[in-house]
C-alpha cells in the first residue's frame, strides 16, 4: 500500500515536471476511477480517465486560464509557417508564451516568406502555461512566458531539400558544430567541466544518421537577422562559430550563453523584451 502511494506520488511529481497540469489531472483521474471502480473493475481504469481527462484539460481549461494570467499558446496546427518542431512539445504543455512574444514570431515568420517563401518557423520548448517563476525543465530560465527556443535548418544532403523540423527526434541534439579552423566553444566548456552541455547530441544520435543532412546557412542566417531585427526580442542566444561563420557579428543581440547552458548550435533562443 504506502509502496503504491510512493509510486504514485513519483508519478505525479514527475508528470507535474513535465507537463505542469498532468500530476493534477492524474490525481483527479485517480480518485474518480477509485468512485468509479465498484461499477466498472476494469484494469487500467486510471489510465482510461487520465487520457481524455488530460486531453480536455489541456485543449478546453488551459488556454483560457493561461489567457487570464498572460500567456497564449504558439500554434499548434493553425498557422502552417509557424509550427511545433513536434506536436509533443503542443501535447505537453509546453508552447505558452506572452502575447508578445507571439506577436513577435509572427512578424518574423511573415518576414522570411519575403526571401524564402514557405519557410516554416519551428519552435520547440516555450513556457508553460501558468506562474512565473516554474521553470521548464530542463531549461531553467523559462518560466516567465518570455523564452522560446527555435530550430536552426536542415536540408536533405540528397535532394537539398527542407527537411520538416530537423533531424532529431525529439528536436534537440543535432549540432551544426565548429568547422575546421573554428573557435570550439562548446569543447573549452566541455574541458572546464561542464560536461553536460552537450547532453542532448548524446541522446539524439542514435536516431539519426548525420550524413543524410546539410546544415543550411542561408535561412538560419535569415530567421537570426530577423530576430536581432525585431524592437521586441531583447536577445537571442546562439553559438559563436554560428554567429561569425553567418556573417552576424555587428548584431549585438545575438549572444554567447556561456558554459552553464546547453550548447546552442542546435536551436536559437530567444528572449522578449
Ligand atoms: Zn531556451
């Protein structure tokens, strides 16, 4: 029994890590499957509730809560130029953001239609959707509404073509690394002893082969330009070779993250004013 309680107390703490709503919907399934039991002994009840109960909490309570403490969701499905990098990122909860910050992506998404017309901006881990001050783990410094990371471009190495989001599976992890004769930022830090920093390549790379990829330079270098541009970002993080190789240096937005922070030639992050 107390084995039980801890299992589930694990659980909840740990979908409340990743979801901020899913521990609270679990509890509420776990209690109406205990009323619901003597009608229905069926085995899995509590998971049977906690599907349809998560997906109605999520698609039907959140955003309008999330609306009256200030924060939007990014578009999961409705605008086809700005897109999740995986609808898991929309499933977790996890694409809240400030008004602001929305408007912001959609001016810059309408801008690099200018130059590559169809180009969709794929975002990845926002915030979730209540309190500021609940980071989103793993990246602490999002828990105020006002943080967004955005995938660089991929295209096919055989047909040169835009690949959807990129390679990784769960859109982290795939490094557009220094070039011979580039300053290594990520292996001074590695060698400081910030080991983890590039943790994500690790668990990306089993699932898919880099050779079937090309980094492209022309609409990355596109979507940081518009992003230093815009009034309303105050800063974009962003690997150093990556900032110099794209011809960036004189925008003074777009910075190093230092050591302590995830390496950041996979995704930009951008910060709201
Ligand atoms: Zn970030």
């Amino acid at each position: 029994m107390i084995f039980k309680v801890l299992l589930h107390a694990i659980w909840i703490a740990l979908l409340t890590l990743l979801t901020q709503v899913g521990g609270l919907v679990w509890l509420i399934a776990l209690v109406v499957g205990k009323l619901l039991r003597y009608k229905w002994p069926l085995r899995g009840l509590t998971w049977l509730l906690f599907i349809p109960f998560y997906c109605l909490v999520s698609f039907l309570a959140v955003p309008p809560l999330a609306r009256l403490s200030g924060r939007v969701p990014l578009p999961a499905i409705s605008n086809p130029q700005l897109r999740p990098e995986n609808i898991w990122f929309c499933l977790l909860n996890r694409h809240y953001v400030r008004p602001g910050l929305l408007r912001a992506l959609e001016e810059v998404t309408g801008q690099m239609q200018n130059r590559f017309p169809g180009t969709v901006v794929w975002y990845m881990d926002a915030n979730f959707p209540f309190f500021d001050g609940y980071p989103l783990e793993p990246h602490f410094s999002h828990k105020d509404g006002k943080k967004v990371d955005l995938s660089i471009y991929w295209n096919d190495a055989g047909t040169l073509e835009p690949v959807e989001g990129n390679p990784s599976p769960f859109g982290y992890g795939v490094f557009a690394g220094p070039l011979p004769g580039e300053r290594d930022y990520a292996a001074e830090c590695e060698r400081k002893g910030f080991w983890y920093i590039g943790l994500d390549g690790d668990l990306a790379a089993p699932f898919y082969h880099a050779d079937r990829y090309v980094f492209d330079a022309g609409r990355t270098a596109e979507l940081l330009r518009l992003l230093a541009g815009h009034p309303a970002v105050s800063r974009v993080l962003i690997q150093p070779h990556l900032k110099t190789r794209l011809g960036l240096s004189g925008l003074n937005k777009l910075r190093f993250q230092g050591c302590k922070a995830a390496r950041h030639d996979d995704h930009a992050h951008v910060e709201l004013r």
